[in-house]
C-alpha cells in the first residue's frame, strides 16, 4: 500500500500546493523555477474564468494565485499529450491579463502573468532536448526580449532521470518529488530540508480523513485509467498523428466512462468532436 499521495493526481496535487496550509510548499517550488521572481507571498484566487464572449468556453485552472506584488500565477498540471497545448497555454494566460482592465482611465500597466506547466509527457518538438525546464518569452528577432511580464513556464518531467544519490540542488530535490514521492515508503536522507518534512507530513495517506481518502482513491483510479489509456495507444502503433491519436485515447476514455470534461482536458478535443465519437 502507497504511503504518500501521488502529487500527479488532481487530489494530490491540489492537496498538496493548493490548500492555504501548505502554501509555503508552492512558493518553494515556484521560486525554484520563475527566473526572475522570488514570491515572499500569495494568495489563492477563483481557478475558474469566465470568456468575454459565448464563443469563449469556460477557463478552470488547476491552481490560480496572485502574489505580494500583484504578480499572477496559473499553475497546471497535465498529464497527456492533446493538440494544441501551446495554445491552450496562451488563451488560459489571457484571462489573467484581461482580468486586469480597469474602468474608466487607466494607463493598461499590467502586472506580471507566469503560466506555469507541469507535464507528463515530453513535447514533441523537444524530444532530442535533454533540458527539462523551458522559459519561454516573447522576444524579437534578435532574440532581444520584446516584453518581459508575460512568462511560460514547462517542466517535463519524464526527462527527470536522477535517483536519490544523484540529487544536487532543490530544483532536483522537487523534480525528485515529483517523479517520486508515491513510490517512497520513508523520507530519503535528501530531503530533510524543514519544507519536505512539511510535504512529507501533508502527503501521508494514513491522516487523511475518510472524505479525503475516498475523493483520493477516485483520482487516483482516473489519473491511472488516463496512463492506460495513452500507454495502450503508444503501444499498438497509434501515433501516425497526434489528431488520429488523441481521436483514439477520447474513443477509449468515453467507452470507459469518462465524462465529456475529462476527455477534453487530456485530449484538447472539442465538445462536438467527443459527442460526435
């Protein structure tokens, strides 16, 4: 039996970087990854966003916070390949930016917005690269940064390969947990820093309450049926493309019960092209 809770699961993560209680352990891991920013504070905000227009589909981030200096940030975690994933990234980064209009005079300073990526799966684009961490900004052609408040943010973290005795720095010693932490039954040596105790003791299983344990037990079911899913598909050939493959895992999820919401998440797929399946 798992001691810890697997933080790639929507309950695990949200347990363990979205609760007011265990803030710190956020801002840790953020300030391990933003180049330019170390966050003192922040706070949780409404992870759900609401278009401009009926065209515009209802935005739900994982995680949503602003910091002490007014800094936003949108944290996901995302567990397999779907079509544009790139753009998704941009459009969710738009609410935070719009949500910054004032009425009346207003001089459209904005605060920076930070789009942060947690993935489970490498790009496609980036498969020779052994890097795992990508900032991504918007430069111009002389690769000169043209605007330096709009920030994406990707860790892949199947490229994480270091076992306990090869961790160096805190960047490795959060990769580790990442990739890790349902498979350990103690804390390794490595981490006794204050703030892993603190996550150690957050991600226990056994002082969850029997509400907590059964939402946990159904993510986990849903994030280790998602893994079957896209691990079947990779095996019996089906990666022609990623349109004909994520046709594919949507098939399989909606014949194994998967809701319209969750099909969408993993495969970007519309709405129409789910119900049409």
């Amino acid at each position: 039996m798992e001691r810890y809770v697997n933080p790639l699961t929507d309950f695990g993560f949200k347990k363990l970087f979205g609760s007011e209680p265990n803030k710190l352990l956020l801002i840790d891991f953020l300030n391990q990854i933003l180049p330019d920013r170390k966050i003192q504070n922040l706070t949780y905000a409404s992870t759900e966003r609401q278009g401009l227009t009926e065209v515009d589909r209802k935005a739900i981030f994982d995680l949503y916070c602003v910091g002490d200096q007014g800094e936003r940030f949108i944290v996901e975690m995302q567990k397999a390949k779907q079509n544009f994933f790139k753009d998704r990234s941009v459009f969710y980064a738009s609410f935070p930016i719009q949500e910054q209009g004032k009425k009346n005079q207003w001089d459209y300073k904005l605060e920076p917005v930070y789009s942060v990526g947690i993935l489970d799966f490498i790009f496609d684009d980036h498969k020779e690269d052994t890097e795992l961490l990508h900032i991504v900004e918007l430069k111009n052609q002389r690769c000169e940064v043209f605007y330096d408040k709009l920030k994406f943010v990707y860790l892949e973290l199947p490229k994480f390969k270091k076992k306990e005795e090869d961790l160096e720095t805190h960047f490795d010693k959060w990769m580790y947990i990442f990739t890790h932490l349902s498979q350990l039954q103690d804390r390794p040596a490595k981490l006794q820093n204050r703030i892993f105790r603190k996550l150690f003791e957050a991600a226990e299983i056994a002082k969850f309450t029997p509400k907590e344990r059964e939402a946990y037990e159904e993510s986990l079911k849903y994030y280790r049926d998602i893994k079957n899913v896209v691990d079947t598909s990779r095996q019996e050939g089906r990666e022609e493309g990623r349109e004909e493959r994520n046709i594919e895992i949507a098939q399989q999820m909606k014949n194994e019960g998967f809701t319209i919401g969750q099909i969408k998440k993993v495969t970007g797929l519309s709405d129409v092209d789910i119900e049409n399946l």
